[in-house]
C-alpha cells in the first residue's frame, strides 16, 4: 500500500496532502544516480590501487617465482663463470708462459663490445633488467669458453713443436703420491714451525718417511748437490733450461753429483730431515726465470682434473710448514 504524506497547514489550520511535483522527483533521482555514481567510482579507483584482482595475484606470484628461479640460475652461472676464471688463470699464467706465447686479454675474452650492444637491444623489453642481467652473464660465459677453446688449440699446436721443452719442464711430483694424502704445506704465507710466525714459504711439502725415493721431475743438469745442516739440509737443484730449476730439500742422502744429467723420474736422493726441518719430508720448489712460483700448477703429467682439484685445496690450507 502507498504510503501517503501530509503536513500541517498554517494558513488553513488543517492537515493536508503533500503533493511532490514531477520537477522535484525528476531532480530527486538524478541526485541519487549521480552519487550513486561516483561513489561507485571511487571504490573502484580504491580497489585498482590497492587491492589486486586475482589475476593481478596470480601473474605478481609467478614474476615472483621467475625471480627466485633467477637468482638461483644466476648463482650456478657465477659458480661456472669461477671455474672458467681458475683455466684462464692456468691457461695465462702457466701454460702460455710455458710455451712463450702472449697472454690473452681478459676483454678479448669477454667480447664487451658484443655483450654491450646485445645488452641494449634488450632494454627495450618487458622485464628488461633480469632478460638483459641474464643475456649478458650467458654472452661473456659463451665469449670466455671460445676464447679459452681457441688457446687451447694454439697450445695443442705449440705443444708439437716443443717436445723437448715439453720433457724437460717439472710435470711430475717429487714424491709417489697416488692417494694425494702427503701434501703438508703449500706455496704462500705459513705458521713457521720453529720462530711460530708467519713466513712466507715458497716451495710444498711432501711428508713421507725416511728413505722414500725423490724423484727428479724434469729433465735437465744437477747444478748443485749440497751438504749441509741448516737450511734446507742435504738439497740438490737440478736445472731444465727453458728459464726453469727444482729444487728438492732435506734429504737424507743425495744419489745425484753437480754436473750429472738427470731424466725425469731419476731418483736423485731420499727423504729425510736434515737442516731446518721438524720431521721427514721433501721441500720442493720451482723457480722460473728467477722467480720461485707455485709448485702445485707443475703436476699436469700425472694428476687428473679432478685430482688437480682436491690438490690445489690440499695447497691452500693455511697450515704449519714443516721448514
């Protein structure tokens, strides 16, 4: 039943019925679309702003997911790009020099004006830090084992023409060492074991009990055999040429004289503890034009590259030395 409204008259002093005209309910319903309207609009504008549509959620969880999988996928590349980092090293450091042949320069290696301009092109794209991040990691890893490729084969053509560098230069371990457990100190800062400060030794040492055979690890001339109670004790230097000597330290007793001509794997004396040392072993260095380098980068002829590997962290242990 309608619902009928009356008001109270005062110039007739009666009640009478209230009548609206079209005008006024025309403008009544208008008013109410109209802030029907905009309050309509802004929960709308409040809903797109701060709140997310399911498929808002859904696409934020998965870019999200694609983060994460991407930080993951750029750590193993970084993990990788290492352990190409360490065969560069080798490969300048070690193997070019041995066959005197220039080094390669690390932008060569990258190919930054490639991975540069790859990069830029990229930028215009959705996502375009973590697409371009990732191009440009996978570009200079893809740079870098060319390049490594290519020395490589360089040096395989070197190594044909050098085999009497090849036979004469340290490749072999002074000391039988199959299962790697006789490396006892490596190349660098160590605890002396007498004054206990830090020196700096500049050889490896090999333990093994008194009268195990050392063996030389080139070819080449015994330049000194040397008696003696300090020092290195009992030691012989063989030369090899090529800008390359060994040196063999503590020995118990020499086999080799000054002068005699040696091949590699000749036993040249025995472990011992002569001089400054605290216990049998060998103390063994190579020194190249002068320079005493790292002995654990001369074992290539009888080490895999997974035995290279455990060595090399053998080596680096900040122990005590025994000399």
């Amino acid at each position: 039943m309608k619902k009928v409204k009356y008001f109270y008259n005062t110039q007739t002093l009666k009640y009478e019925k209230l009548v609206v005209s079209l005008r006024v309910k025309i403008l009544r319903i208008l008013g109410f679309l109209s802030a029907a309207i905009v309050t309509g609009a802004l929960f709308l504008t409040v809903s797109y702003r701060f709140l997310d549509s399911p498929k808002e959620k859904s696409l934020r969880a998965e870019l999200d997911n694609m983060r994460e999988n991407f930080d993951g996928l750029k750590g193993r590349m970084n993990e990788m790009k290492g352990k190409l980092g360490e065969l560069e090293k080798r490969d300048n450091e070690i193997y070019r020099v041995i066959f005197e042949a220039s080094p390669i320069p690390d932008s060569t290696r990258e190919g930054k004006i490639d991975k540069d301009e790859e990069v830029s092109q990229l930028s215009s794209f959705a996502s375009s830090d973590i697409i371009a991040s990732t191009a440009g990691l996978l570009k200079e890893l893809v740079n870098r084992v060319q390049a490594q490729s290519k020395s490589y084969e360089e040096i395989d053509e070197l190594v044909k023409n050098k085999q009497k560098m090849l036979v004469s230069i340290p490749a072999i371990q002074p000391v039988a060492n199959k299962d790697l457990n006789r490396i006892a100190s490596g190349f660098g800062y160590r605890i002396d074991p007498i004054y206990k400060t830090v020196k700096f030794h500049a050889g490896l040492d090999f333990t093994a009990p008194s009268g195990t055979p050392i063996y030389a690890t080139g070819d080449g001339v015994v330049e000194e055999a040397s008696l003696s109670d300090v020092g290195y004790g009992n030691h012989v230097v063989i030369r090899h040429g090529y800008g390359y000597k060994t040196l063999y330290g503590h020995m118990l007793r020499m086999k080799v004289k000054t002068g005699q001509s040696v091949k590699r794997g000749d036993v040249v004396g025995w472990v011992g503890s002569t001089g400054k040392s605290t216990g049998p072993h060998c103390h063994y260095e190579v020194i190249k034009n002068g320079e005493k380098v790292d002995p654990v980068y001369f074992f290539f002829n009888d080490l895999t590259p997974e035995e290279f590997d455990r060595m090399l962290k053998i080596a680096r242990s900040g122990n005590q030395s025994f000399d």
